[in-house]
C-alpha cells in the first residue's frame, strides 16, 4: 500500500462512503483502520424491516465486522456471531474481502415494550447474556480458528475489548457508531442508516512494551502476583484520543475519515493507507437453495409444499425463491 502523509494541513478529502481507511500514527506506535458505511449498510438494513433499536444493534455488529474482517490477509470469511437469552436471541455477520452480509434473530415476546421506548433501551437490553463468537474460515483445507467471548449484559465495543485483552493480548480500542440519517425528499422524509468505527492498537515494535495492566497475565499461575510493567505513555495517550471521538464524527457525511484522523492525531503525524471498499452482497443463489432442497428427502420436500410451490427465503437478504415441486424432485433410488 502506498502510504499518504496528512500530517502538515487538513486534508480537503470528499467523503468515502462504503469504506475501510487503514492509518498508522508511527510517533505512538499506533495502527488501525477508519470504517464509513452508508449505502451498503441501508440496504442490509431495510432489506430485514428490524424495529429500529435491533437496526441499530445489528449495525453495530456490521461495523465492528467489518474492522475486524478487513485486517484479513487471505481469501477467507470472518464471522461475527452471538448467541444470547435476551430479546436479539442470535446475530450473524458474514464478511468476505469487500463484501458483508448479516441477520439478526429475535424475540417478539421478550422484545416487550421496546419499539416504545427506543430511545432507552441499550445494547446490553437486547443481547442480555450468552457469548459472542469471532471465527475465521480459512477454506475447506484449512483449519478453522474461533474465539470466544461472554456477553453480560454490556455493549459490542466492551466485548470486542475483552475479546482483545484476553484473546489477542494486543491493546485496542474500539468506537462503534451507528444511526439514522433524515433528508427532505418531494416524498417526505427520506430515512437511510448510516454507521462508522474506528479501530486504534498499540503495536510497538519492542514486544515488552506491550504489556500493561489491562492485559491478563497469560499462562501465569492463578494467584500469582500481577508484574505488568505500567502502561506505556503513548497507548495512554491514544486511549485518551479515540475516547474523544463522538458519534457523529464517525456517522457525519460531510466529515471525510482523513478530515477525522487529522483532527485526532495531526500533533504527531498520522499517514493513511489506500482505502478499500465495502459492499453489500449475499452468497445465495437460486442454484445453490434448489441443491440444498434436492439434498432433503422426498418425504420431507412434500410437507415444504404450499399452495402448490416450495417456497424459500434466505435469512441474510429476503430474498424469496419459489419452485415447482417438480423443480427439485429426484427419482426414488433403488
């Protein structure tokens, strides 16, 4: 990648919707990546109809996803799941090189008062507790590497930290926003999801400076003494930058990322890496749901028929495929 420098004046950039900005800051030791979503996100989105706090929630899966999934080096899958006892029973986020699909799994009986009260109700309301799942599938030859991580009550961002601190043993910050953009159209209102992250992690080039206070002390007896040495000045102070970013720098439309990156670290110099996109885009195909049906015995394909078609609709984009029974019929065997 060919770096740019943004270090001597703020950049006059257009902003890049669909995005992930790659950025080091080399004076703190500090690397990570500015992700903007706009269309891509609205169409995930609005494609699931999801009361507005569950819209909300999935977004800010879609968007820590994408932050993690894109520091992928080869041509796999990262996926972001959780599983949970509250109202959002499951979250399922699937991104590829550019491309993200999601879905969420809820329940109408524990969602209760919710779509009353969206303002209030908080991320740990609707996950509740259970675990959050990271998995990365390298291909069929290839084995696979999951982490794990409990969800209690608290937010995406406090996961993925806990996630990084016991799992990684890499100092990150997560910020995660995502909400809803109203623009005057002759049709009224005009609704579009908008959403923005950022992602900051020390990685010194001394490995001992790594290690700090909020990191568990890996293979260390239990019981024994914490000698951590303290916390290095510079991931203190890029703690202390990212926790300055509001939501609406990250979501704002005028604001471009670099115009964000400068603002935070233009006293020490920040350069930024080519830009990669991101889009929408579900791997279901009709093929692939009529061999998934055809893989079913003929027993169980005849109670799937309904007013005379076998209908299918794919959990990740709405996507309806309707066949005639004779469409994925086999002959009996033997």
């Amino acid at each position: 990648m060919t770096p740019s420098e943004v270090t001597s004046r703020a950049p006059a950039c257009r902003v890049v919707e669909d995005a992930v900005l790659p950025f080091e800051v080399a004076a703190l030791d500090l690397r990570g990546r500015v992700v903007r979503l706009g269309p891509a996100l609205d169409d995930i989105l609005s494609r699931h109809g999801y009361p507005v706090p569950i819209s909300k929630l999935l977004g800010e899966a879609i968007v820590l996803t994408v932050l993690l999934g894109s520091s992928l080096k080869f041509d796999g899958r990262f996926i972001l799941q959780t599983k949970t006892d509250g109202p959002v029973r499951m979250i399922v986020v699937d991104y590829r090189p550019g491309v993200v699909r999601a879905c969420a799994q809820f329940n109408d009986a524990n969602f209760g008062g919710v779509h009353e009260r969206a303002t209030a109700v908080s991320a740990g309301d609707l996950l509740g507790r259970g675990h959050l799942a990271m998995t990365i599938d390298q291909g069929a030859e290839m084995s696979r590497y999951q982490g794990l991580v409990a969800l209690t009550g608290g937010s995406l961002e406090e996961a993925a930290h806990e996630y990084f601190r016991r799992s990684e043993q890499i100092p990150t910050r997560v910020r995660l926003a995502v909400a809803e953009e109203l623009r005057a159209s002759a049709d009224g209102p005009d609704h579009r999801w908008r959403a923005g992250g950022m992602l900051l992690q020390f990685l010194p080039k001394k490995a001992e400076r790594m290690r700090g206070p909020d990191l568990e002390p890996g293979d260390a007896p239990e019981g024994a003494a914490a000698h951590a040495a303290p916390a290095d000045d510079a991931w203190i102070e890029g703690q202390s930058l990212i926790a300055t970013v509001e939501d609406i720098e990250l979501i704002d439309p005028d604001l471009s990322s670099e115009r964000l990156l400068y603002r935070l670290f233009h006293e020490h110099g920040v350069r930024v890496f080519k830009a990669s996109g991101v889009e929408a885009k579900c791997s279901c195909s009709r093929e692939g749901v009529a061999c998934m049906l055809k893989s079913f015995s003929k027993d169980d394909r005849s109670h799937m028929i309904q007013d005379g078609v076998i209908a299918v609709t794919c959990e990740f984009c709405s996507t309806r495929y309707v066949f005639a029974p004779a469409e994925v019929d086999l002959a009996e065997e033997g």
